[in-house]
C-alpha cells in the first residue's frame, strides 16, 4: 500500500462529458503529481501542485484542469471528454525536499469514454 | 526522438536467469527513477537514483551519469518478476517538475 488513494476505481462515461478524479496523497507529503497513461503514449505527466499551489505543467491539455486544496487532497477535472481521453489516470505523491525525492504512485483511475 | 529510451522493449526468460533491462536518456537530470507495474496497472517505485548504485533484494540498479545510461538487474530472476518496468527521469533546468518516462519493459519470466 503506497498511502495514495485514488477514487474512483473505474468510471465510463460518454463524450462530451465531464468527470472528477481524486486523489489524497500520503501523509505528509506536500507535492501531488497527476499522470496520464494511455496505450499509444504511455505514461505522461500532466500536472503537479506543491502545498496548493501549481508547481509545474506537462503536456495537460486545456480541457482538463486541476486543483489541490487546504488539506492537500487534489481533484482532476476533465471536460469535454473525447473518445481518445480514455486512460490510466495515476495520481502520486512525493515527500518534502530536494529534487529526485521517492515517489509514491496511487492505484490509478481507469477511465473509459465511450 | 523520445528522450527515455528503454531495451529491450520484450524479454521472456527462464526462471533463475540473471536479468539487465538498460535504459539511455538524451537530458540532464537531477534524479532517475525505475518502477515497476504489475497486470491491473498498480506502479511501485523501485529505486531512485543520483548516482552509483543502489541494491534490494535481488534487485541492482546502477546510473552512469557521464554516459547517461542507467541498468536494472535482477538476479535469480522468479515468475512473480513479471511485470513493465519503467525507467523515469527527472530533468534538471526545465519548468516541468514531473518525470518524463520511457515506454516500458514487457518482463515474462517463465517457470
């Protein structure tokens, strides 16, 4: 068990739709990095949050946000779903501190848009 | 050109065979990190390197960072080792604080 928790587990919805990912990070840890894993592109950052605040952005496309809120929990909005948007969603978090610290990854979300 | 670049992409062994999945990177990094996922997608962190070498259990991985080539061995290699392996990096000088990851290792090890 990481200490990363991820909901929900499994989701299908439609295109066009919009979804909620969450993710509580393990205890302590200040940063929460969200990550898109998909057949074709395998696993790709898409956004981290460091104490609330956005720290840095990959390739996140414009339709999808996030946000991290005061207890460090962190929600993935993603809107406008397209078929190609079905992936892995895996959420992880890192301890405090310098550059290249462990990282913790949750369960992971499997979204299916149909 | 993908900057993580993982050999072999497929390796299918025999239990008990000594195994070595390299990974090559194009950028200057801060930290390199192997981790490994298991059918069902769950991703464990197996190591984090700098520098050197790091060893737990059967599991070796090494970092040249002048060569900027990493290495996971596993010895005594057993069916449970079956998994993707990733390697990931973490730059150093470019905005995005995230890993950037290779495509992955298909390991089948057989009994």
């Amino acid at each position: 068990d990481s200490g990363v928790t991820q909901t929900p587990k499994h989701l299908i919805t439609a295109t066009g739709q919009r979804v909620t990912l969450r993710c509580s990070p393990r205890s302590g840890d200040l940063s929460v990095y969200w990550y898109q894993q998909s057949l074709d592109q395998g696993l790709q950052f898409l956004i981290q949050y460091y104490n609330g605040e956005e720290r840095a952005k990959g390739n996140i496309l414009e339709r999808f946000s996030a946000q991290q809120f005061p207890d460090l929990h962190s929600e993935l909005n993603l809107s406008s779903l397209e078929l190609g948007d079905s992936a892995l969603y895996f959420c992880a978090s890192s301890t405090p501190g310098r550059a290249g610290n462990t990282i913790y990854f949750g369960e992971g979300s499997w979204l299916t848009v149909v | 050109k993908n900057e993580v670049e993982q050999s072999p992409q497929n390796l299918t062994a025999q239990e008990g065979e000594f195994i070595t999945i390299n990974c090559s990177y194009s950028v200057g990094i801060s930290a390199l990190h192997w981790l490994q996922q298991h059918p069902g997608g769950g991703i464990v962190s197996l190591f984090m390197l700098s520098s050197g070498k790091k060893k737990h259990g059967r599991l070796i991985a090494t970092i040249n960072i002048q060569e900027k080539h990493s290495s996971l061995h596993i010895t005594a290699s057993h069916p449970r080792d079956s998994a993707v392996y990733i390697c990931a990096v973490r730059s150093v000088g470019g905005g995005a604080d995230g890993l950037t990851f290779g495509k992955g290792t298909h390991l089948i090890i057989q009994p």
